[in-house]
C-alpha cells in the first residue's frame, strides 16, 4: 500500500486542457513544463504502475476542484474497501 500526502500549490493550467498541475517552489511561468507536474496525465500515470492500493491526499490550492461532480466514484475509490 501507498500512502502519498502532497502539499503545496496547485491550480488547473489553461495551457493543457485545465489538467490540475501541482507548482513546485521553483515555479517559473516561462518555464511551466519543468515547473509543474499534471496530476492526472504524469503522477497517476506513474503510481499506477505500481500494483498495489493507494491512498492519495492532497492538500493544495484548488484541490477540491480536481474532480468534476462525475468523478465522483474517483473520489473516495479505494477508500471505501
């Protein structure tokens, strides 16, 4: 099992479809593909690599409007088991 707890800043980047991205504290505007890391599109790709559960909390700006009302099930899956 996975236990990753993420905090920082975070906002949705117009640039890639409103991807949620996660700024590091290096975050340059000019250089954003460095910068940041898409949520979805890099680090979910990567954890699910990895066969095992995991539990993910992030605590960032504009995390609660990381799931649109019909990911609702993306929201608490592997919690509720």
């Amino acid at each position: 099992m996975i236990i990753l707890y993420i905090s920082g800043h975070g906002d949705k980047d117009p640039e890639q479809d409103n991807t949620f991205v996660l700024a590091g504290s290096d975050y340059d505007e000019i250089h954003k593909e460095y910068t940041t890391i898409a949520l979805e599109k890099e680090l979910f790709k990567w954890l699910n690599q990895i066969p095992c559960k995991k539990i993910i909390f992030i605590d960032a700006c504009r995390s609660g409007n990381l799931f649109s009302s019909q990911d609702e099930q993306m929201r608490s899956k592997g919690l509720s088991s």
